[in-house]
C-alpha cells in the first residue's frame, strides 16, 4: 500500500509547486528534486466541487524518462494543500491520471505509470481521496497482477491455459511449425522435446473504466498477453471484467480467452516515441468488441496531456460504452508523427440494430499546443488558386471538389489526403504532394 505521510517528499514537492527551490549539495539535487508530471481535476468527495491532484515524480538520472519517488498533492478549489500521498509504485514511465466512479461517493484517480518491459505490462492503482486523513488504493499492486493463469506447451503444437476455477482452453501454436522445431520445442511430429519451457503470462497492460451496468458506476476491463518463446508469439489475450465492492475489493465478473490472431497489436502503427513525449496504445476488449485509443503523455506539459487525452476520450466514448450493449470496433493508424506534428486516423465500426456505422476520423494536432489543426490552420483556403490546382492534381480520384474543399483531412508524410464520405456511404481519398502546394502552404516547417 502507499503512505500517507513522508515528510520529506512532502515538504520538498511543495516546495517545488509553489516555485521554490530546495536547498540542498549539487550531488543530492538531481535525484531528490521533484518535478511536475501530471495534474487532474476532479470531485473527491462528492460534493460539487473540484480538487486538484498533481503528481510529482524525481529523475535517477540527468536525461532519463525513468521516474520515481512518485508524491501526489491533493490541492482544494482554493489552492490550499489537503494533503500528500506517496502511492505503492516504485517508478516507471509515462505516467497518466484519469478520474472516474467505482464507489458510489465521489470520484477517483487512476494512476498509471508504464514498465518498461518486453511485455508492455503498466502499472495501475486507483486512489480514493474521498477522506484527506485517511487516503485509500483501492486497486493495489496485487490487484494489477489481474486474471490468474498458468500456461503450458503441450504436444501437437498447442498451448494449455489453466485458470484459477478449474476451466482449461487449449489452442494452436499461433507461429508455423517450423518456427518451433528450429527452436528444439518440438520434432516435426509434434512431440514436445522441451516441456520445461512455459508460455509467459504477463500483468496488466492495459486497463480501461467503463459503465457495463449502465448504472453510473464504472467497471474494469483488463486485459494481459500470453507469451509463448519471446514477445513475437503471442499465444494470445486474457480480458477479464471487474466490479469493485467496498467490503471485499475487486471481483471478477467474467473472463474471455482470445487466441493469438485476435486483437493483436500493431505498435508499429500505434504507438511514437519522442524524447519528452508518448503516444501508447489503451485497449479494451469484450465478447467480439474491441476498442483501441491512444493515450499521451508529457513529461512538464500536463495541460497538454489532459487536452489530448480528453480529444481521444471523446471519440472512443461512443465506442467504450457500446462494448456492454452491442458490437463495435475501433482502432487508429498514426499516419505521420514529429516533435511537432501528429497526423492520425481513427476506424470506427457501430452496430446500430441490423446497420453497421462506419467512422474514418482523422485528427490533426499541434504537439506543442495540444490544439487540433483544421485544414485552414495550414493551407491558405482564401487563396482563388487553391481549389482549382487541387481539382487538377486530383482529376483521377473520386472526392468530388465541386462543393468546395473537403474538410477532413490527414497527412501520410508525402501527401494531403483529403477525405470525403459519399452519398452511399463510402469514405473517398484523394492525394495531393505537399511539395505541389507549396504557395499555399500557411505552416510549412511541418511538412
């Protein structure tokens, strides 16, 4: 569990928020001074009114995005310090705060803070600050450890799941064969020559509040990777939902098994690296549904963050909350990304009784600002030339510019993509070179 009292974290990340600097020898400075990484406003306590959280974080070393010493500073509507709380997470990266209602008083505070490891595995506790003297994690470090399994290789190439109730699943290998016979985990008849190996059941990488009760109170969906010989194989995923109950913390309400090739994610095209910044994938996945958003974090920019991650929430909502009542899909590509632009599309897929709502969303951001870019920010739309040298550039295509320029937009790193959905219903493209709209480009050190 954390602790509410350490005095000296305390003193020194108030220090800090109210922009003093502790005095201290220059060997000690670097790793005792706490930085800001993140603040959230939310209800507490139920009242009506806001709190502030503020997470600090201290740095091991000059140049890494390695943070520990984690203090969180619960500030009143006045500004004034509540008080200060040191979760049970020893260090990590990436660190996020979300808000939300598991019981039934107030709101609270999910903290999570990324490994670092092969298995993507994060970090989570949820903080009750409902009663400033008596701070609470209602999701601690066992709770992260989520659904209880043990996996086996068995012969003929497959794998065997064995959960805490009894219940078993068994599943192919999701590589060819040959993949593990050249490892020596297998001869060419499927007899298991190395049954001392064992599949690797991962912690929770991703976990995701929503109302599946459609009650107001929220429940967690979880979900961990199975592992088979290295981070490649994926044998597949564990999703497991949970409600929470005041007495009794955390109970498992149901718990789905997806093989390999489902839900598998593509980091590639979901998740970006920079040196101050990340964008990682979040996923929750029930019965056939799948809801994948990204998430970003920002080391010393939090008003950017919370904007960002408020922009994504909004467009996952609709999604989030129809995992529980019907089928959906979502997914996003990240089409461009620098240390100042990002260019992404969201995929979007809504049953609606016997319809499927198709949604291809893209989204254009000012990394430094959080601010989405429409496409006046950055072509000159007032310019009489722009419409008829997109016409031309775009005579073989099918978006119909005879309307005006189409409003959605994204860019692969090359090219415009302008965006137009048709009367029947189909998403139409149409590719333009940012070099072939240099006269008309408004911000061109982004392309």
């Amino acid at each position: 569990m954390g602790n509410i009292i350490n005095l000296k974290k305390m003193m020194s990340a108030a220090m800090f928020a109210a922009g003093l600097l502790v005095s201290m020898n220059s060997a000690s400075a670097q790793q005792d001074e706490q930085e800001p990484l993140a603040l959230l406003q939310l209800d507490v306590d139920g009242n009506g009114s806001l709190e502030t959280v503020e997470l600090y974080g201290g740095q091991m070393t000059r140049g890494s995005s390695y943070r520990n010493d984690f203090l969180l500073l619960l500030k009143g509507s006045d500004s004034e310090l509540l008080t200060a709380y040191v979760p049970s997470i020893n260090g990590g990266y990436d660190c996020s705060l979300e808000k939300a209602r598991f019981t039934g008083r107030g709101e609270q505070l999910i903290l999570s803070v990324g490994q670092g490891g092969d298995d993507g595995s994060i970090e989570y506790r949820i903080i009750d600050f409902a009663d400033p003297k008596a701070v609470k994690e209602i999701f601690t470090g066992s709770d992260n450890a989520g659904l209880a399994a043990t996996a086996e290789f068995v012969p003929d190439f497959r794998s065997k799941i064995a959960f805490a109730d009894g219940s078993t699943n068994y599943e192919l290998l999701p590589k060819e064969k040959e993949f593990y016979e050249q490892r020596g985990l297998y001869d060419v008849d499927g007899t298991l020559l190395k049954g001392y190996r064992r599949p690797y059941v991962g912690k929770i990488h991703s976990l995701v509040a929503v109302d599946m009760e459609q009650d107001g109170i929220l429940e967690l969906l979880s979900l961990q990777n199975i592992s088979g010989l290295n981070r490649e194989d994926l044998l597949g995923k564990l999703a497991g939902v949970w409600s929470y109950d005041g007495s009794s913390g955390w109970k498992l309400k149901s718990k789905t098994f997806y093989s390999g090739g489902k839900n598998k994610d593509d980091k590639f095209h979901r998740s970006y690296n920079e040196k101050n910044w990340r964008i990682l994938p979040r996923q929750a996945v029930h019965d056939s549904s799948s809801v994948t958003y990204p998430v970003f974090t920002a080391i010393a920019a939090p008003e950017v963050q919370n904007k960002l991650n408020g922009d994504f929430a909004i467009i996952a909502g609709p999604y989030l909350q129809n995992l529980a009542t019907g089928g959906c899909e979502l997914d996003y590509t990240l089409t461009f990304v620098s240390e100042k632009f990002i260019s992404m599309v969201f995929f979007g897929v809504l049953d609606e009784g016997e319809k499927e709502i198709f949604a291809k969303i893209p989204l254009n951001i000012d990394v430094q600002t959080g601010a989405q870019l429409a496409l006046g920010d950055v072509l000159n739309l007032r310019d009489a030339d722009l419409l008829p040298v997109l016409r031309l550039l775009t005579k073989k295509d099918k978006v119909d510019f005879s309307k005006g320029i189409p409003e959605s937009w994204y860019y692969n790193g090359t090219n415009f993509v302008f965006c137009q959905r048709s009367e029947t219903g189909e998403w139409l493209e149409a590719t333009v070179a940012a070099s072939d709209l240099k006269k008309f480009l408004l911000k061109p050190e982004l392309f």
